[in-house]
C-alpha cells in the first residue's frame, strides 16, 4: 500500500486516478510521496523514506528540487496540464483589446437606472468601437504547450500568425499549424506585427526580452499580450510607450503597482490557470506520474531526473531503480553487482539530467537484501529501490 500525502487541495478527479493499493495520509511523515500546489517545501525536512513529490502546476519554485535530486526524490510537475486555461484568457484578452467591451459593460452598468438606456445606448456606442481579431498579424513569442495552442487557435481565428522560438523541441513543432511563419528574429518579428503575445518561462535570458529597443520596433498602436510573467517586460518603458500611444494597449495577466497604473492597460489579476478544468488536469497528470513512477519505476515529466520508459513491470519480474550520481563507471559497477548476485539483467535503461543520474534495470531471480546493500554501497549511489 502507498502512503500518500496531500499538502493542497488536490482535485478529487486526480487522486481517485491512484486507484486501488493507495492510501492518503493527513501528514508528510512516512509518506511514499507528496502531491502540492503551493505548499512551500524549503524549510521543510523531507521526510525519511520519501520517494517523490508531485506538483500539480507547471512551476516548481516551492520546491527544493536540487536537494530532493541528491536524496533520490523524484520532483514531477504537470506541464501543459494549464494550456488551454491559459490560451482560453488569452483569446479573452485580444478579444478585449480590440473593442473596448469593458467600457461599454460599465456604461451600461452606470445607466442601468435610465429607462432610455436602449436609446442612450444606440449613441454612445460609437466610443467603445474598435477591429477584428480576423485578418491581422500576430506575433506569439514562445511556442511551446501554450505558446502553441495560441498560435493554432488564431489561425482558426482567421489571423496572419508569426512564431518566434529558438529552443522549439521537435514535438512542438509538430504540433504547429504549417501555416504559422517561422521568424527568427524577435526584433524583426515585432516590427511586423499588430498583435505580440508571450509565452516564455522568466529567466535570466528573457528577462526584459520586451525591452525598451523591442518596444520601439513595434509599429504604433500595436497591442502586446503577457500571460507568461512580468518580469519578461521592461515595464517602465511599456508605460511611456503607452502614455504617448506607441503601444496601443498591453493586456497583462500580472497585476504590480507599475502595470495597475499603466494607461491603456487591462491588467488581470493571474487568471490564465485558474479554471475547474485546469486543476483538474494538473491533478490527473500529477496522480498518473507519480502511480507510474511508484508501480513502475517509470519517470514521466520531472523537474530533477530524465525522462525513463520501460513500460509495465513484466510478468514475475522485479525492477531496480538507482539513483546515483552522473559519474564514469558507475553503470558497469551496478550491472557487475548484480551478475555476482547471480541476477539475469532483462531490461535496462539509463538517463541523466546535469549531476543526477537514474538507473532503471528489469531483473528475473530474487532480489535479496545483500545485492540491495552491495548496490547501496556503490560510490555516488544516492538511493537504491525495489520494485
Ligand atoms: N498566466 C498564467 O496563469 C500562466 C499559467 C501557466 C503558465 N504561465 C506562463 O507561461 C509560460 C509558458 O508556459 P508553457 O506551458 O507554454 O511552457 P513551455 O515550457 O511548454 O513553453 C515555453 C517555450 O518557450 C520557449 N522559449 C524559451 N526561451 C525562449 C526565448 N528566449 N525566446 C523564445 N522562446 C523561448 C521554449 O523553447 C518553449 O517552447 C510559463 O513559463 C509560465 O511563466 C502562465
């Protein structure tokens, strides 16, 4: 029986997937693994016997992914689980920029009490007016899970799309409508475009990508869309860009004191994710990895070691899973542990990710306490774990 322990809310949709042979358990301690949203796991000493952690949600700053990796502790996330929440607002968000639909609902609102409010309204019209979506270029900055499902959506939408992405893994870029451009050069691409929408994680190299030299190379009255993170924006030249009407609008998902007081800006407070749908998604992915990683010794979708697949445990078989540092030798040191043991290695896959490394091995014979032992004494051995 696994011993699970629930930090957050975790939707019932998702922990009902761990099905039969799950237990949940109200604290961390003994627990097999963790699932959590926001719970902040830095002070916190992991618990002993510890074997994963499961974050339902694509970012993992609440969780000390470093020092779980050097205690074999597996850290999931649930990328894509968010996409369509999040392409869903952003749609919302162009939708809202080019017609100016929250002035007209608050005109209404303020003349509700006028009984000549139909009439008024056939007036006052005229002032919340504006364009279609159809027809206009649009630049998507990032084309990975949500960056991608923007892109395809808006070329249903009847947009001129441009995508920009150097880092484009070969899987996204199937996903893409063949009819999106390939740019490859921000600056160029902003130049062209009546719409730009980012969707790149915050890092120290997109930091302040929109900067104050992108910006100016954005024809005047362009609207830029943030539903990725503030941080990607220099936002005090954003805010004099708008002021004089160079940037039409920005439409942002981050609410700070500089983008709240920004003119021209419809500013959200962090609603991309926040749909029934969306959590129930990162929950099923979350509960799916981890029941994977536990019953299978299969990794899907971490943080801290590398991708590893060698399907259902075969009939009568016993798996091994090792954590050991990304150090030479180390691989012909576990294969001669078990060969001396008399273990008859049937499968076998190794990944590493930066200094952590994961042994798979699918074994036939009987794995006893004294091979676990020899393997566990291996140097930059970190975790040694039967299936
Ligand atoms: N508003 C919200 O509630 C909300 C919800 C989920 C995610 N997000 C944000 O959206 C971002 C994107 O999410 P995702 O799920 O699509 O992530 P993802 O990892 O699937 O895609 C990110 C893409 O950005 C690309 N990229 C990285 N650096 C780049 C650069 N310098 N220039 C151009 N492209 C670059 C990568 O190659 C990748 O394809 C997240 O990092 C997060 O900050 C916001």
């Amino acid at each position: 029986m696994y011993k699970i322990c629930c930090l957050n809310n975790i939707a019932k949709v998702g922990t009902d997937h761990l099905g039969e042979g799950y237990e949940f358990v109200a604290e961390p301690e003994g627990a097999d693994a963790l699932m959590v949203r926001s719970a902040n796991l830095h002070e916190m000493e992991l618990p002993k016997g510890l074997l994963a952690i499961a974050r339902a949600g694509a970012g993992v700053n609440n969780i000390p992914v470093e020092r779980c990796a050097e205690q074999g502790v597996v850290v999931f996330n649930t990328p894509g689980a968010n996409a369509n929440a999040v392409k869903e607002l952003v749609i919302c968000g162009m939708l809202l920029a080019c017609r100016d639909i929250i002035g007209g609902a608050a005109w209404v609102s303020e003349n509700s009490d006028d009984p000549e409010v139909g009439k008024k309204a056939e007036k006052a019209k005229k002032q919340f007016g504006g364009c279609e979506l159809a027809g206009k270029r649009v630049g998507v900055v990032g084309l990975g899970a949500i960056g991608a499902a923007v892109a395809n959506a808006l070329i249903d939408l009847g947009c001129e799309v441009m995508g920009y992405d150097p880092f484009l893994s070969i899987n996204a870029a199937w996903e893409l409508d063949r009819r999106i451009e390939h740019a490859s050069d921000l600056g160029d691409m902003l130049a062209r475009c009546d719409f730009v929408t980012l969707h790149v994680p915050a890092t120290d190299a997109t930091r302040k990508m929109i900067s104050a030299d992108m910006i100016a190379r954005m024809p005047r009255g362009a609207v830029l869309l943030n539903f990725a993170r503030d941080a990607l924006v220099d936002e005090q030249a954003l805010a004099e860009a708008l002021d004089d009407g160079r940037v039409g609008r920005y439409v942002s998902d981050f609410a700070n004191p500089a983008s709240a007081n920004m003119r021209n800006a419809i500013v959200l407070p962090h609603l991309g994710a926040s749909t029934g749908e969306a959590e129930d998604n990162c929950a099923v992915m979350a509960a799916n990895e981890l029941k994977n990683y536990l019953e299978n010794g299969n990794i899907r979708n971490s943080v801290n070691y590398g991708e590893v697949d060698l399907g259902p445990v075969g009939e009568g078989a016993r798996r091994v899973a090792l954590f050991h540092e990304n150090v030479p030798g180390i691989i012909g040191l576990i294969t001669a542990a078990m060969a001396s043991s008399g273990l008859n290695i049937e499968n076998m896959t190794n990944k590493s990710r930066g200094g952590n490394a994961y042994t798979l091995v699918e074994v036939s014979g009987e794995v006893g306490p004294e091979v676990s032992a020899q393997l566990a004494g291996i140097a930059g051995m970190r975790r040694v774990r039967m299936i």
